[in-house]
C-alpha cells in the first residue's frame, strides 16, 4: 500500500493506494496536532504502508514529516508537478494526493529521503 499526502496551511489530504496503483479513498484533515494524529490513525500501520510520499516536508508538510517519521513510515518528499501539468489536469487535492502516492513506484527520481 502507498500513501500520498497534498500538505497546505490549513489542510493535509491525503490517499491511499493499493498495490496495483488502485485508489483506496482519500480524506483532508486539518493542519494541526489533532489533524495529525487523525491522518495516522487512518494509516494500516507502518508494516502495511510501502512509503508515504508527502509533498512539502520542508514547509507546509514538515511537522506532519516529522509525526509520520516517529510513527514508524517511511517518509518520501514528492516533488510537485510542473505547474503546466497541474493546470492542464485541474485541481483537486484528493486528486493530487493519488498523484503524489503513485509516484512511489513508478519514479524513484521523484523522491528524496527525508
């Protein structure tokens, strides 16, 4: 399972994704302490979740990173897509949070160690 996590102000989303790459579902949490908790206590568990790819994790993302880290995931900055990318797909933050999840397995290059 892979995770991505959309990292805002005031707001966190986050999606889940099977093995094969199928959504899960996809919730947005505030960008708070309680926020935090509730979006981990959506996760299965470390042992279930292959990495938790969070965009942000140097500003918006960054407490969350940190929650995630003591919490036992594997946790993967994401690259945000081109901006030419993000307009011609449209936004949604449940829909880039499945972006950010996918990228994982697909692009090693998108991921940096945090």
């Amino acid at each position: 399972m892979w995770a991505g996590i959309d990292t805002h102000t005031d707001t966190h989303t986050i999606a889940l994704l099977d093995e094969r790459g199928r959504p899960l579902g996809a919730e947005t949490f505030t960008a708070d302490p309680d926020g935090y908790d509730r979006l981990i206590g959506m996760l299965p568990g470390p042992g279930r979740v292959a990495a938790v790819g969070v965009e942000g994790t140097n500003s918006f993302g960054a407490a969350l990173a940190r929650r995630l880290t003591a919490a036992g995931y594997e946790v993967r900055e994401v690259l945000r897509p081109r901006r030419s990318v993000r307009r011609r797909d449209g936004k949604s933050d449940p829909l880039d949070a499945c972006v950010l999840a996918s990228w994982r397995p697909l692009c090693e290059r998108c991921f940096s160690a945090v």
